[in-house]
C-alpha cells in the first residue's frame, strides 16, 4: 500500500520474491509485475477508452484466460485477483479510509510512504512520461495540483497519516522509501520477520542483489505489453531510483511552497519529516 511513486514496485518485488521466489529460480520471475502482484486499484484508473478498449495486454489476456468470452467492461482485477494463488501479494494505492475498516485483522500490510517532494519529482516525470498520461505541465503546477488535492490518490496526508496512525499494528509494516535506500539489509531483515518468510541472512543477501535497482531495471525491460513506455527503450517505472532529486527539479520558490505545506499539514502530529525539508 503506497501513494503513487513512493516505492510500490519496489515493495512488491521484494515481497513477492520473499515469499514466491526465496531461492531466485521460480520460472514466473520475469512475469511481469502486473500479474505476479496486481494492483487493486487499477480497475478505477485505467478506463478501458484511454488503452483502447481494453487493459493492458498481459492483463487482458489473463483475464480471457480465466474468463473466455466474459466482457471486461466491468473492470478485471477483482476476477484476476480471485484466481491468483496464494499467499497473494496485492498491490493497492488506496488509503485505509477507502478499504474494509478491518482489512487488518485478516491480511497483512506493508505500508511505504516517501518524501513527498521526491513523489512528485518522479510522479511528475512519470506522468509526463507515459502514453497513458500525457501530463503536459511543468513541476510547478503538478505539484500545485498535489498540494491542493487536484491529482489523483490525493489527498496526500490523510492517506499517509492513515497509515502511520496505524504503525504499531501487528499486521501493519510501515516503512520509508528513504530508509530502504539507507539500509536495505536492516529493512529485508524486517520485513522477512513481518511476512513470516523465515529467510536466512545467506538468502536475503541474494534477494537484496535481485531487488536492486539496476537489477529490476534490467528485468523490466524484457516485460512484455508494458504500456508505460513510450519510447521502447525507455522504462519508466526505473528511472533513476535516489533520494534527494527533488533539488534537481525544484526551484527555491517550489522548495519554499512545499516546506511549508508539509509543516503545515505536520502540525500537531507525531510525523516528523524535518528531514525532508530544505537544508
Ligand atoms: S507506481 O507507479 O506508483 O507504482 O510507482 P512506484 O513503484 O511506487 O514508484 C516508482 C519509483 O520507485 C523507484 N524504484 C526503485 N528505487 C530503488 N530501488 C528499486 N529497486 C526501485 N524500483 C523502483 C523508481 O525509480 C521510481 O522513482 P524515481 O524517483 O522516479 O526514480
């Protein structure tokens, strides 16, 4: 469970490989993400029209497959997700509010939450990026459109504070992107613990060299049907993968509108993101 652009496919590969791949040698690695850990979510952004008329490729056709002849006009994920062997690994950018109030009590979640100015560093390039998207603005005024609730998944704190307010929960695993970047091995540490996964050190070793990013970027450019490309050489899922580039995209003005909305929105919490403010 993610906002958009804070580590979600990160998360899944990771969680999936914990739990469906611990020794590297499942056949279904190089599947595509979108089926091995499909998005919950999905059915209510992806208006058939905008894709032509139909999901994705690998979505569609695993949708035929487990439904020939049935209209997907419905949506598809809730039929792909039925038929998906266990444990499930789902991803969803949903906050809390918008799921069952006791989806805790029954599955597990990994909750991973980032800077919000280096979400919409990526989220800006992503949309700006893809075919489905076709964001034809600058940073400024996408970042305009977060900050006043304008994009989609938004509004932005409530969905992290629901989340965060929910951290000591058993079957809650709340992380940062940033911490994962910092200390990787600490978080797979964590998360083996928190899935169960009962991995030992020599395998998580392996799984951290499996999810990094150049790895996954090198595997994501044989995925088939990825309709965020627009360019075929170009992956935008992994683009560059660091903490910080917001400074590189954001001017003094921007830096200064988002410190203060962040404050703004911390007051009288017990979130403390000074690390994400400007030095
Ligand atoms: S989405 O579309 O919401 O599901 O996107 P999401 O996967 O949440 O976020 C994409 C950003 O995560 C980066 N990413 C990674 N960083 C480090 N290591 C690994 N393995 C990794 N995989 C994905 C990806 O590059 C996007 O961040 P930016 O800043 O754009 O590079």
């Amino acid at each position: 469970m993610t906002f958009p652009k804070c580590g979600t496919t990160w998360m899944q590969e990771i969680v999936w490989t914990m739990l469906h791949n611990p020794n590297l040698d499942n056949p279904k690695e190089d599947e595509t993400i979108f089926l091995r850990s499909p998005d919950l979510s999905y059915d209510m952004i992806f208006d058939s029209k905008s894709l032509g008329g139909s999901p994705i490729k690998p979505i569609a056709e695993r949708f035929k497959e487990i439904h020939p002849g049935k209209e997907m006009d419905n949506g598809v994920m809730a039929d792909i997700l039925e038929a998906l062997g266990g444990p499930r690994v789902i991803k969803n950018h949903f906050p809390f509010p918008l799921l069952p109030r006791d989806i805790l009590d029954t599955i597990k979640v990994v909750y991973v939450a980032r800077n919000p100015k280096d979400m919409t560093t990526s989220f800006w390039n992503f949309y700006s990026s893809t075919n489905v998207h076709e964001f034809r603005g600058d940073i400024d005024s996408f970042a305009r459109l977060i900050m006043n609730d304008g994009m989609i998944y938004c509004p932005y704190w409530p969905h992290v504070m629901a989340a965060w307010e929910k951290r000591h929960h058993p079957n809650l695993h709340f992380v940062f992107y940033e911490d994962l970047i910092s200390d990787i091995m600490h978080e797979l540490r964590k998360i083996n613990e928190f899935l169960g996964a009962g991995l030992s050190e020599e395998k998580l070793e392996a799984i951290k060299r499996h999810i990094s990013f150049s790895s996954m970027k090198s595997r994501a450019g044989t995925l088939p049907g990825n309709p965020f490309k627009k360019e075929q050489d170009k992956t935008v899922f992994f683009r560059k993968g660091i903490v910080g580039d917001w400074k590189n995209n954001f001017s003094p003005e921007l830096q200064e509108e988002m410190d203060q909305w962040i404050k703004k929105n911390l007051t009288d919490t017990d979130l403390n993101l000074s690390w994400a403010l400007a030095e």
